[in-house]
C-alpha cells in the first residue's frame, strides 16, 4: 500500500481545513468535507518530523543561530530547477505573505498602483488594500472550449502604459490556474516590466510542486539577463505540507536589495523561528524522495478527477493545471440552475460568511466544502477550487460529492 493513501484523521487537531465554524462560514454546513484550504493531508517528511522531534527531545526551545540556511535553499534550489543563486543575495523571511507585504511596502508608497493578475489568491488583494496601494487587475483570459486560462501580452503592456504601475505582484506557478509559464512567457513579462521601470516579485511557492514533465523558469534567472529589479520569493511550506512553520526566502536581484530588506527586517525584529527553519532545513535537505513521490501522485489524482467526472457524466469541466494540488472546477455548465434554486431556497444559500453560491451549494447538497470563485476576484463566480492533495478515495469521494450536487439540480 502506498503510505500516501493513509488516511488521517485531522478532525481532533487545530487544523483550519477541518474547523467546523470555518466550513460552516462558507459552506453552510459544518459537516462538510474538506477540500479548501491549500494544505496537504499526507503526512509531512519523515525527516522534518524527525528533525523537530530531536529538538523538542533537546529539551530548551532557546534563540536559535543557523550559519548555513541560505547555502542549504541554494542548494536544493540548484538541483531541483538548476537555478544558481548567490546566497548572499539571499533573505531569510517568517513567511511568504510577510515576504510580500514587506516588498511592497518597501518599494511602493501609498497610493501607488499594483498590477496583479486576476484570478488571484485573495490575500495579495488584503495586503494590497490594507497597505493602500491601487489594485490594477491583470486578467487572464479563460477558453471555455479548452477550460484553459491563459496570458494576455498585449493587455499587460496596455496597463502598464496606462496606469504607470509601480510593482508587478506575479504569481509563477499561478493560483488558482495552475499555469507554469513558458520561459518565453517570462522573459516577455520581464522585458514589459523593464519598459515600464516597473519591479517584478513574484511568488514561486508553488515552483517546486511542478510535475515531472513540466519545467519552471524562477523569474530572478531572466530578470538578471535584463537587469530588472526583481524580489524572487520562494518557501518550502506547500512543498513539504509545513505550512504552519512560516518560513520563506527572498532572493534579490542585488546586493543593494538586500541590504534594503534586511535592514527593514531588522528594524521590525521579525525572523523565521526555531521550529520553522529546523523543519525548512530538513525538507531542502532530506525531502526530495518524498517530493518525487508525491508529484507523482498529484498528477495521479487529477486522472481521478477527470475519470470521476466521466463517470458521471458531469457537465463540470476541470482546468487541468500543471502544478501544485489545487484545481479550478468550471461550472458554468450548472451555474444558472444553482442560481434559480438559490431564489427557490434562499436559507440554504443565506450568506452567513465568506461563500458565494457554487460553495453554498456543493456545501450543502453535495457535503464537499470548496472556495468559490467570488473567493479570487469579481467574474470568477462560475468556479470553484477544489484541493486534490489528499488519498485517492477522499478525491474520489469529493468529485462524487460533487456530482450528486449536481444531480440534484435535475
């Protein structure tokens, strides 16, 4: 048997996938099972938990010194993406979204506007708003005939020449798509920033959950050819299911970037903990089998997906990504069916919290609590995210879930 189709029981833990009030929230029905939040129900690196086991046994949880935590990201990140970085353009940060919003603060003001590329994860919008620069939506154009989304060359430079943008805030891989962009795609963007004096960060945290067939190009490799200023963030959380050991690493396209960040961290007092960075370090180190085997496995479920859906005969189409275990679900198919029997039963859909129709209705006729697309930006109501990392039997019981929602439209 396959260790990563174990089932785990996470109910009893203080996991935000599997809180009741927060499926609720959203779902209208606590008892939903959980395909949400971007973290993985397989079991964490044998030698990460290993790793923080010996620690704990040590006995004092002390301020930590490590000499040789960026030699040990660039190395991993020179044999997993051939990717040759400088350690000492390397800066060790409590966190992807901390990594980003303390670029953009840095490099912004107030006022300033920001290109983000549309769907987008919900809280580069949070940090954008909350630190109060200008959102100008990026968007990428979704084909309904091959539920693909792609990338609009000719609308970035239009916004770029219109609005004088200060910051792109990029996503590679790309949440919630799952495109891996071309390098070709990337030295485009990168020439367009260029133009347009505009600085590139781009969040690769799902770089390393690329399939096996699939390369990804880290945006500082072309940025340097270019010299453009770029702020390249990556972490080992979604890669090695620790993302509740907040760790990142910014690599900066020049030594006057980092003394920039660094001088800022240290003026706020912030630094990735103990725990974190000994679990970051035993994943970079000793997780790679594991990574292999998961990605295969990854790309085994979405052949569940699809075949499940088959199966029944689902008018649900699936945006097939080509990375990381989080899937967008067309639904355009059904969505104005939900929509007539939302005005027919108007409690079951009642917003009670941060839902929108398609995940109060798979929430409650189909047990299966998803984010809906609202959750990713306006015109995205027709989706839903469905988190794929878990055993093949929870896939299955998921999409079957959701089919019986469907069903009951009939």
């Amino acid at each position: 048997m396959n260790t990563l189709d174990t089932i785990i029981d996470r109910s009893k833990t203080p996991s935000a996938k599997y809180n009741k009030t927060l499926i609720s929230s959203f779902a209208n029905n606590e008892d939903a099972r959980p395909y949400w939040v971007a973290d993985m129900d397989f079991k964490s690196p044998q030698p990460v938990l290993d790793a923080i086991k010996k620690e704990l046994d040590d006995g004092i949880l002390g301020y930590p010194s490590f000499n040789d935590t960026k030699r040990i990201f660039t190395s991993f990140a020179l044999k997993r993406h051939n990717w040759q970085i400088d350690p000492s353009l390397v800066v060790i940060s409590p966190g992807m979204l901390a990594s980003v919003a303390l670029l953009i603060e840095l490099y912004s003001e107030e006022g300033d506007t920001v290109i983000l590329p549309f769907p987008s994860y919900k809280p580069f919008v949070s940090i954008l708003e909350g630190l109060n620069r200008t959102i100008i939506p990026w968007n990428l154009p979704f084909d309904r005939s091959s539920s693909s989304f792609h990338v609009d060359m000719d609308s970035l430079e239009r916004l770029c020449a219109q609005h004088d943008p200060s910051i792109l805030l990029f996503c590679s891989p790309h949440n919630p798509t799952g495109i891996v962009f071309s390098r070709q795609q990337i030295f485009k963007i990168a020439t367009i920033a260029k133009e347009h004096d505009m600085m590139v960060i781009s969040d690769e945290i799902h770089a390393d959950l690329v399939y096996p067939d699939v390369v990804h190009t880290p945006f500082n490799t072309v940025s340097k050819e270019i010299d453009l200023r770029c702020a390249t963030c990556m972490a080992p959380s979604k890669t090695f299911n620790i993302a509740g050991e907040h760790f990142s690493v910014i690599v900066c396209s020049s030594v006057e970037m980092r003394r920039k960040v660094s001088r800022r961290q240290q003026s706020l007092h912030i630094a990735a903990d103990l725990l974190a960075t000994v679990s970051a370090r035993a994943a970079y180190q000793h997780g790679s089998v594991w990574l292999d085997q998961v990605l295969i496995y990854l790309q085994h479920n979405i052949e569940v997906i699809r075949s499940t859906l088959k199966q029944n005969g689902s008018a649900i189409s699936l945006v097939v990504p080509s990375a990381s275990f989080i899937a967008f679900l067309d639904c355009s198919a059904i969505y104005d069916k939900v929509a007539l029997d939302a005005l027919n039963h108007p409690d079951i859909y009642k917003d009670r919290g941060d839902g929108g129709l398609l995940s109060r209705f798979f929430g409650v006729y189909g047990n299966v609590a998803m984010n809906d697309g609202t959750w990713f930006g306006d015109g995205y109501e027709k989706f839903v995210r469905f988190n794929f990392a878990c055993p093949s039997e929870k896939v299955i019981e998921g999409i079957n879930g959701i089919c019986t929602a469907e069903r009951s439209l009939s």
